[in-house]
C-alpha cells in the first residue's frame, strides 16, 4: 500500500458519498464496513475493520484496577492489624 493508493481510496469513497442524500450515508463504522466495496476500497475496507473491532471503552480494564485497589486497601488493614497485634502480643 503506498500513499498514493491511499489517497486515491478515500478520493473515491468521497465522491461516492457526496452523490448519495445525507439519509443514504453511513453513520456507524458498521455500517460503512457494510457499504465498502473489497474491491474498490480494501485499504478503506481495512480500516473500517480495524475501527468496528476497537472497543469503545475501557471499563473493564478500570474496574479491574479499580477491584485491585480495594483489595490492596484491604489487604493493607489487614496487615497493619495483624502487626498491631503482633507487637502487643510480646509485652
């Protein structure tokens, strides 16, 4: 793929959007992945794949973060109680 290529792609897919009405236009990466022709578009056609499978958020990876912290803090109490009562069992 060089850029030329590229740059004649998404030329093309423009033109081919100015000539359609605003209700005939993709709205979703879906449904422009739906729309791309393999055969005029493939890097376009690429791109739209790569976007469609990106997730649109990271909430799992926060409330993973999110659960370790709780169990650090936990964990942190825990200890400084068991050397609390460590130290007050020696005298």
């Amino acid at each position: 793929m060089t850029p030329d290529l590229l740059e004649g792609e998404v030329m093309l897919w423009i033109h081919k959007w100015k000539k359609c009405t605003p209700d005939q236009r993709p709205i979703t990466a879906l449904d422009a992945l739906t729309k791309c022709d393999n055969e005029i578009f493939p890097t376009i056609r690429l791109y739209l794949q790569i976007l469609a499978t990106l997730p649109v958020s990271v909430a799992s990876a926060e409330r993973s973060f999110s659960t370790l912290r709780r169990v650090k803090t936990w964990l942190r109490s825990r200890m400084d109680e068991l050397m609390l009562a460590k130290r007050t069992s020696k005298y």
